[in-house]
C-alpha cells in the first residue's frame, strides 16, 4: 500500500541537509524498489529546498514509520516536522524531466 511521507526542514538547517544529502541519497538509493515518486519540496525561489515528499509502496504503517526513523536526514534531526498517511492515487506521475518540464 502506497504512503506519503511529508517532512519540513528546521528553519535554517541548509548545512545539515547539504551535510547529510550523500547518506540520504545512498538510503534512498537502497529502497528505490518501493519509491513511487519523491523529491524536494522547494522554497517560492524554486531552488531552496524546504522539505522532502515521497511517496512509497510498504506493507504496513509501521514499515513506513521505520523506514523514516532510520532516513539520514530524520536521523540528523533535519525535519521540524514529519507526516505519515496512506495514499490512492487516482492520476499516474507522468513521464517528465528533471525539473518538471516537457
């Protein structure tokens, strides 16, 4: 079953993300598997990251709620905030480039 994981980032945490973004990104790397979609959320300027959203197929809450207890970014202590809940798509993501555009 498909789950969203919202995190916001502590105000003024850019060094702590950009310290811990190989060990997120080689974690991440690991589950790619089960991720369905995910990226940063960004600030207005379209450059700033502010948080991060993924959406991941797990078998359970509890395997969603351990995969983002073991995150290197939770684990640094990036995110002022973290939101679980389960997801139905009902729109497939579309094939796009890596800013979004066509």
């Amino acid at each position: 079953m498909l789950f969203t994981i919202h995190m916001l980032d502590r105000p003024g945490s850019a060094d702590l993300r950009a310290a811990n973004a190989d060990a997120h990104r080689t974690f991440v790397g690991a589950h790619l598997q089960a991720m369905y979609l995910g990226g940063p959320l960004l600030a207005d300027d379209g450059k700033a990251p502010v948080g991060s959203l993924i959406v991941m197929d797990f078998p359970d809450r509890t395997a969603a709620e351990r995969f983002i207890a073991d995150e290197p970014y939770n684990r640094a202590g990036l995110f002022e905030s973290v939101t679980i809940r389960r997801f139905g798509p009902v729109v497939e993501p579309r094939t796009s480039s890596a800013t979004g555009q066509e």
